[in-house]
C-alpha cells in the first residue's frame, strides 16, 4: 500500500461580510498550562475540556483575518512571527497561498498589543515586516507598554516578553499608527473592548445588511470561558474588567445576533453566542463555500 500523504489542508477559509471579503488566516496554536486560567480549577478545566472533546491541557487557536475592501488590504493582527515556537508564526506562509505578499497590505488592526498579535511586525533586526502599512492601535496600548513605571512592577518574564517585547515590535512604526477610534478601513470601525490590556479592541465589520465583530480576545479557552465568563488569564492586564467587557459583549453579540470572529475561537473562528439559561453557548458556523 502506497504512504499516505499526512499533509494538512492549509489554515485559509474565507467569508463574505456583503461586499466586504473578509479571510480567516491560522498563525498555528499554542499548547498552554491549566495555570493560564484563573477562577477555576485544573479539575474544573479539565473536566469541561474532557466534555467537550478537546485537547488538554487547553490548545489555543491563534487566527489572523485579512479584509478586502474597496480595492484595499487590511489584516487584523499579525501573529507571533517566529517568536514563540514551532506551531506558531504560519501566517506569512498562508498569506502567500492567498496571493498576498506583506507589502500588498495597506494597513495593520491591531486588537493589543501582546506577543501572539503583534509579533509579526518586525524582524529579529527590527525591519518593518509590513513595510507599506499604516499601524491601527490603542493610545492606550501604546502609552501603556511604553509605561517605565509600569515595567518597573512587572516580573521579568513580563518585562521581557511584553513590554520590552511590544516597544521592540511598534518602534519601526512610530511614526506612521493611527488611533484605533471610529472608522479605520472602509468597512470597518474599532470597538472599544478593554479589559485584558488598557487597549484591547475589537473590529466591526459592516457592508449591506451583514456585519462581523472581530472581537480579538474575549475569549482565550471559549469552551471554558463561554461557559465560565467569571474565568481570567493571567496575562488580563485587569481581570475584573475584562470579565466585564466579556459579558457586556456576550450580551450585545447574542440580543443582536452578530456574528462573531475571534483570534482564539477554533478556527476558522466564525460563531454565533447564545444566550440560555444557564448562561451562553458558542455554535460555530457551518463550512460554506465563498461565491
């Protein structure tokens, strides 16, 4: 019997927002602790994870979505580049499965600034990775990792990997960000979502009747935290805000029936959240070819 072929269908799924294409772009996953969830139990983690048919500990998602819209080229987030291992940093491959180089991409959404979103900026040398693109970001995320009383508090994996990190990866951009306020690419407005840093933000995608909320990270484990909306992180820059931003959106994306994108759903990320009564479930759209 001949060796079967073990290759995986690349990471790339596409979806249409009514005149707007939007493509969901796998950077990989992580395979992270039980110690990364706060307010519940290993056994708790565990159990619900076991349930629901999934790995653990917890394999996270980390999905990228590029926009096209009135013959431009947006992409919101830019993956962990290739500083976080070997399951990570795949965008750049899929990208070119697309047809797009980096210097096609006219502007970069930033939903925060932490190492598997903003990694992909800059090279180990510091050169522009998206070298004609305008960078949409937070002040707050700006002013906050560039904050050297608030590093001075950090421990040093913290100082390192984030602050050190995130001023490394924006400074060859300094001068061309743009504040995440108001409409930001044809098509599309920020969404004030802070809570797991002082500028988290989500992306609003609006054409025709349709709409698409790319909500960054909401969620992190979304079979836990859907179920737990109470469960944190222990990289949320302020937990009982972020509990709050994600129960405020959970609320507002199930009453208003938008469809949701996120950067830790499973990919290719695109769900629906609904409200029970015993709190709120995640159904995942169906597969559908793009016309």
């Amino acid at each position: 019997m001949a060796k079967a072929n073990m290759k995986q269908v690349a990471g790339i799924y596409h979806r249409r927002i009514g005149d707007v294409l939007v493509t969901a772009v796998s950077d990989g996953y992580i395979d992270a602790p039980y110690n990364v969830l706060q307010s519940i139990s290993r056994d708790d983690a565990h159990d619900i994870l076991t349930q629901e048919f999934r790995p653990t500990p917890p394999r996270i998602s980390v999905n990228c979505y590029v926009i096209r819209a009135n013959g431009k080229i947006a992409i919101i987030d830019t993956g962990s580049g290739d500083t976080m291992g070997p399951t990570l940093g795949m965008l750049t491959k899929f990208l070119t499965e697309i047809d797009i180089d980096l210097p096609q991409i006219d502007t970069v959404l930033l939903t925060h600034m932490h190492p598997d979103h903003s990694n992909g900026l800059s090279d180990v040398n510091g050169k522009r990775l998206f070298p004609n693109a305008e960078i949409v970001v937070s002040e707050k995320d700006i002013d906050y990792w560039h904050d050297d009383s608030a590093m001075a508090k950090a421990n040093e994996n913290q100082r390192v990997r984030y602050f050190e990190g995130a001023r490394f990866q924006i400074a060859p951009y300094m001068d061309r960000l743009k504040p995440a306020m108001g409409e930001v690419f044809p098509n599309v407005r920020a969404v004030d979502l802070s809570g797991h840093t002082p500028g988290h933000t989500g992306y609003m995608i609006e054409s025709e009747n349709d709409s698409l909320l790319v909500w960054g990270d909401i969620c992190h484990v979304p079979d836990i935290q859907v179920r737990r909306p109470e469960v944190t992180m222990v990289f949320d820059a302020d937990p009982e805000a972020a509990i709050n931003t994600r129960r405020r959106t959970f609320d507002m994306v199930s009453s208003d029936k938008v469809l949701v994108a996120g950067m830790h759903l499973h990919f290719p990320g695109f769900s629906h959240v609904i409200a029970n009564r015993d709190g709120y479930r995640m159904v995942p759209e169906s597969w559908a070819f793009t016309t």
